[in-house]
C-alpha cells in the first residue's frame, strides 16, 4: 500500500508541476501582434469561443510524469530496504 501512496503523491505532484510549468513558459513566450488585434477585433463575435483541448499534450506530460513516478518510487524502495549486516 505504501507504494501506491508514493506512486500516487509522486505523480500527482510531477504532472501539476508540468502543467504549471509549460502555462508560465508558455504565457512567458506569448507575444502579442497589436496591428493583427486592431484589424479582426472588428469581425470579433460578441460570444466567447472556447477552443478544444489538445489532448495528445495532455497524454504526453501525464506520461512524463508516470514514467518519472515510477522512477521515484523505485528509487524510494531502493533506499527504504533494510539493510543486512
């Protein structure tokens, strides 16, 4: 049971620091064209458009962080044996 918790606590905490990582990076790397802004705010609609997700992002960095999941929690089990001797 304890390495299901170290699996869980350890994935949950890897793919929250990915996604919040990639929004600073992305939002960090955002730049604005005004000139383009000006010009379609004219053929704006009046409701807001939500995109849909990109899924294959999503799946790469829960991967990502399973993968190094896995990693911990077999270097947690490594460090944790008791040694003889």
């Amino acid at each position: 049971m304890k390495k299901y918790i170290v699996f869980l606590f350890s994935f949950l905490l890897i793919f929250m620091t990915i996604q919040i990582g990639s929004g600073i990076v992305l939002t960090w790397l955002y730049t604005p064209d005004p000139a383009k802004l000006w010009s379609e705010a004219a053929q704006a609609p009046a409701e807001v458009q939500f995109v849909r997700p990109n899924f294959g992002m999503l799946f790469i960095s829960a991967m990502l962080a399973s993968m190094t999941s896995l990693l911990i929690m077999k270097l947690f089990q490594r460090f944790s044996r008791p040694r003889r001797g």
